[in-house]
C-alpha cells in the first residue's frame, strides 16, 4: 500500500513521457495532491475540468441505465495523452488519479497498465 505523495512520485518516475499528475476529489473537484506540469500544465485547472468529464460520463451512463464503472478515461490530444483513472474501493471512492503523457515519448498501453497498478496499491 501507497500514500498519495508515493504514489503520485512512481506515476512521474516509472511512467516513461509523464508532464504531470494529481490525485483529484472529483465531488469536489479539488486536486488532494499534484506533481510536474507547469506554466503550459496548471494541474489546479486541470482537475476541476476533468472532474466535469467524469461526472458527465456518469449521469450519461446513469441515463442509458448501464450498470457497469468507468476504469479510465482517455483523451487524446495532438502533442498529449491525458488519462483520468478512477479508484476502487480502500477509501478511493470519489477519487481518481489524472496523468498528462507527452505522446511522443509515452508508451499508452504500458502508461495505463502502469496506472492501474498504481491505482491498486494507492492507500487514501
């Protein structure tokens, strides 16, 4: 098990590309910590607006009556990935952890296996 400042240090270190990352309370939309970005990436801004994304993607799950839960998010940009991983269970719930990859210098399937492990061992 890893506390938030591990955890967000491993995404940055053991994630080849990684800008930045937080952990993000998406029913308040507040970033609980942050690590990287930058003048280009304010990881502050980012949070509230993707916890909009998320809580969109759930009411319009909620209206098709899918009884299933979001495992990431991705958006894909032209110099960027952006993946949003919500966490399960331990005190996670509400929570998910935010990662902007530079697309040139990121592998995205091991980026997001990488962050679900991560993830998984998070401690909130």
């Amino acid at each position: 098990m890893a506390n938030v400042e591990v955890s967000l240090k491993e995404t940055m270190t053991s994630i080849e590309g990684a800008v930045g990352t937080a952990l993000v309370d998406y029913t308040s939309g507040m970033a609980l910590g942050t690590l990287g970005g930058g003048k280009d990436l304010d990881l502050a801004v980012a949070a509230a607006g993707n916890t909009d994304v998320i809580r969109a993607k759930t009411r319009t799950m909620e209206q098709l009556g899918l009884k299933d839960e979001i495992e990431d998010v991705l958006i894909t940009l032209g110099g960027q990935y952006h993946l949003i991983r919500l966490l399960k269970g331990r005190g996670g719930n509400g929570l998910f952890i935010y990662l902007v990859l530079d697309k040139a210098n990121s592998n995205l399937a091991m980026a997001r296996h990488r962050l679900k492990r991560i993830a998984d061992d998070l401690e909130v």
